[in-house]
C-alpha cells in the first residue's frame, strides 16, 4: 500500500477510524491482535446475541449517527416499558415512588465541574432525593460511588439518559451483530484487517498511525503515560429456561450500595435473541470498589436475582461471570471534563482512540468521537507526507464551514465569543456527537441562524451566524446584532447543541 493509515485495534474505536479513513480515500491496515475483529464489542462467548454485559445506544448519540450517515443498515430495538422494577429494602415493586421523586431534576439547571455529584444534588435537590439519584447514577457510570464523580459529568449524563429514555436503544442480534456489519463495511472500503497481528513498541509501523486500544495498552504501546479513572465492574449473564413473569429490568437500589445493581431479562427486548424462545437471557452488572473482590461481588448480584427473579436459580442452564477493570469508559472526577483526559494527538503522527480518551458523549460515544477526530488527523498527517509542505487541508472546521456560508449569504454576519475554562462557561459544553459538520443550521421566523462550537485551549469558541431575507441596508445592522447577542448570551441554540437534542446539518 502506498503510505497507508495504520490502526492498532479491531474493536469499535478502531473500525469506525478505518472506514472513516478508507473512504476518504486512504489505503487503511488494521492491525487486530486477536483472532478476530471486534474487541470487547464480541461479548467474549461463542454463544450469539450475548454481549459483555448490558449495552445500550442513543439515538441522539454518534454512534447511531455516524452508522445512518454512513448507510450501514444496523437494526435496533426499543425499550420494554412493561415488567421494570425497583428493588430497595421494602421488595420490589413499580417505580411509582421513585418517578415521582424524580419529577424535580426536570427543570433544566446547570451543575457545577468542580464539586462532587452528591455535595451538588444534596443541595439542590434534598439528601433523601439525592440519595437516590447517586444510586441510579450507576446504571450508566458502572461506577461503585457515582456520587463522587463530578457533578457535571453525572448530571448531563444522567438527564440524557433518564429524561430521554424514548431514545435509548438495543442492536438488534447484539453487538456482534454491529461488528459484523462495520468489518463488512471496512473490507468493502479497501481497508486490510491483518488478524493475529499483536505490534510491540519495536514494530509500530512509521506513518499515521490510531492506537484504537485500551488507555493502558496503548500507554504500552507507545511508551508513554497514558491513564485515566475507571471503574471495576462486575458482570454476571445468566441463560434459563422459561420461568414466571419474570421482570424485564431490576435496578437495585437497596441502602447497603452507593450504586445501582442493574439486571436486564435481554430477551424481553428481544425475544429470538438465542436464536428460539426456549430460553431467557438475564445480564446484570454492578460497580464494585477496589477492595471488593470478585466472589462477593457476584454473590450480591445473585442476592438480587434472588429477590426479584423468583426460581431463576432451579432454570439455570448456562452462566458466566466477569470482573471488569478500567474497560466501561471513563469517569470524570470533580474539577475535571472529557478535554482533561489524555489527548487523541500523542504527537510524532500517534493517535489514540478508545472510550476513556479526551472526547465528548457517553460509553460507546467517546470511541466513536474519538475515532472520527484521530482519523481527521491521521488524514491530514498524511497529506503533509503526500503533498509538499503547508499543502492546505481538506477538512474544513466548523467555523470556517460557517465563514464559507456567511460568505455566500448577502448581508450576513458571522461573530465569535471566547468562554474561558476558568469558569463553568467554558467548559459546560459537551457535545454528544462531533462526526458530523459540527455546526448547527436551522431557520425561524425568516432568520437563518447558525452555530458552531470548537474548543481552544483555554475553553471553548462560539462562532454564530445570522441572516435575515431584507434589503441589506437593513439586514445588515440587525444581523450583526442579532448574532453578537446570540454569541454573548451563549443562548439556547448552543444549549441545545451541547446536548445533542438537534440534528447535525
């Protein structure tokens, strides 16, 4: 090939950068050191539809809109509402009670970077509502105190996934299912999949090259300090035959956790999932501390099997259990974001991609931000070896794509506003995709407007865009003013964009 990408890793972070390469034109090698492609994605079994514990999508999140944007064909199925339970010291029951004490984090409210989630919620919302709220937490953090995390990083993720429950989705046949689809995909691009192929730091190919691996093996990798705070999580997936009307989801919020027990019955979302209705597919995860080791922590999750699942232990006809470290994502402790977290760029033409890397979303998100921006860079470190010197780049910014179209549109203005990271402002904003344009685009009451977000080293930059269909000589004034109170205020648009509540243009 001639000055290929390489990609280190054949797991999600790794395909998404190789198909973004190849079809930007890019000769692409992955370097896979396993037998097969697909990391932790494959669920580590030879048993299909099971995945490594509970996984879920949003379809507001990259990685649903990285994989439509890109045609490839993944299905995805909705929530049970039926049959979900909470198990707390009193039994398990319908979660009347807990809704109703939730209905008070509704109303949208800013969350401070540097105090922990608990401290915050205590203060805004009571200790008994807190208290639960840090609980529930653990269901999408995998963390064993998730009320000592930050409390921006547990809020934003916490309303996403709670207050937009309508979008929460499962892959359909599981999540080898989505491997299968993305090295299809890649193969078809003309990207190489080398299998078998382990790399040390004496055989690392020279050219552009994304270390897509754990945040500890691509430290290795590269010789260099790169770590981050995770989490350890203990798994337990469990196949019975047929039982009661068994629960479709437990979260145990029992007072003996400082986080939620999480179990999901996976064939209540999808009943042929092992292939025949014979059997039901339970998978629970619960975030453990250091010190807690692997038995115990099983046998807790089986305490709440017991006393949700009524006979599930007489069914049992295959089971499995793991003890995660450092492998569900990162964790943002208090004074720290997403951009404090080891850089993509390592310099020397070396980019790292994974989930526990500096870029934006929840889980899966971050590998899939991550992967799309290091092979952004991977492309352009190429094109300076390709092209002579200073050759201009292809990819356009966000800003500069606003600056085209301010350009193009008579009359309009186009005004930018530093937020400095030494206040909230200039890093409350957390985009949950960055594979798309990058900016927002939208008309209303005859006014297009535009926003961009990027960051800098010191915060973030809004760059916004206003037109109005008047004569110029009038358009012209109310347009700058229009946008430079839109980048001042930092309004609503912006807002909207940090959450991902909009769709990309």
């Amino acid at each position: 090939m001639d000055r290929p990408i390489h990609v280190v890793g054949g797991g999600i972070a790794g395909l998404v950068a190789a198909i973004t390469a190849a079809e930007a034109g890019a000769p692409v090698v992955v370097h896979e050191a396993s037998g097969r492609a697909g990391g932790r994605a494959l669920g580590g079994t030879e048993r299909a539809g099971v995945n490594l514990g509970p996984h879920v999508v949003f379809t507001d999140g990259a990685l649903v809109r990285w994989l439509r944007s890109h045609h490839i064909d993944v299905g995805l199925r909705g929530p049970v509402v039926r049959g979900v339970r909470v198990l707390d010291d009193s039994g398990s029951h319908l979660p009347l009670v807990e809704s109703a004490r939730l209905a008070a984090t509704l109303p949208p409210q800013r969350a401070p970077v540097d105090d922990s989630f608990r401290a915050w919620a205590e203060q805004a919302f009571g200790p008994t509502r807190a208290a639960l709220m840090c609980r529930l937490a653990g269901l999408f953090t995998f963390h064993d105190d998730p009320g000592a995390l930050s409390a921006r990083f547990v809020w934003d993720r916490f309303r996403r996934t709670f207050l937009g429950a309508d979008r929460v989705r499962w892959v359909a046949g599981g999540w080898s299912t989505l491997v299968d689809a993305l090295i299809e995909r890649a193969l078809a691009r003309g990207a190489r999949i080398d299998l078998d192929d382990r790399l040390t730091p004496g055989t690392l190919p020279e050219g552009p090259t994304i270390v897509a691996t754990k945040l500890s093996a691509a430290a290795r990798l590269l010789e260099r300090r790169l770590d981050w705070p995770g989490t350890r999580t203990a798994l337990l997936d469990v196949v019975t035959a047929p039982g009661g009307n068994w629960p479709s989801i437990v979260a145990d919020v029992r007072a003996d956790l400082a986080t939620c027990c999480m179990i999901e019955r996976e064939t209540a979302v999808e009943p042929g999932l092992l292939g025949h209705d014979r059997y039901e597919l339970f998978q629970a995860h619960l975030g453990v501390g250091p010190g807690i080791a692997f038995d115990p922590a099983v046998a807790r999750i089986e305490d709440a099997l017991d006393r949700a699942v009524d006979g599930w232990r007489e069914r049992v006809v295959w089971r499995r259990g793991h003890l995660l470290v450092d492998s569900t994502g990162a964790v943002d402790p208090p004074g720290t974001t997403w951009r404090d977290r080891p850089g993509i760029d390592q310099g020397d033409d070396r980019f790292v991609a994974g989930d526990a890397v500096a870029a934006p979303g929840l889980l899966s998100e971050v590998a899939v931000n991550s992967a799309v921006r290091a092979t952004h860079m991977a492309l352009e470190a190429r094109r300076r070896q390709v092209f002579a010197p200073g050759w201009p780049s292809v990819d356009l910014s966000p800003e500069r794509r606003l600056a085209v179209l301010a350009a193009a549109l008579p009359g309009a203005s186009l005004e930018s506003v530093e937020l400095r990271g030494g206040s909230d402002r200039g890093r409350e904003i957390e985009p949950v995709d960055e594979t798309g344009p990058g900016y927002l685009l939208g008309v209303r009451a005859g006014v297009v407007r535009g926003t961009a977000v990027t960051p800098s080293p010191d915060g973030s930059r809004v760059t916004t865009l206003a037109w109005v269909r008047w004569p110029e000589p009038v358009a012209r004034p109310l347009n700058r003013l229009y946008s430079t109170l839109r980048a001042s205020v930092f309004g609503s648009s912006a807002w909207r964009y940090a959450l991902g509540r909009r769709r990309f243009r």
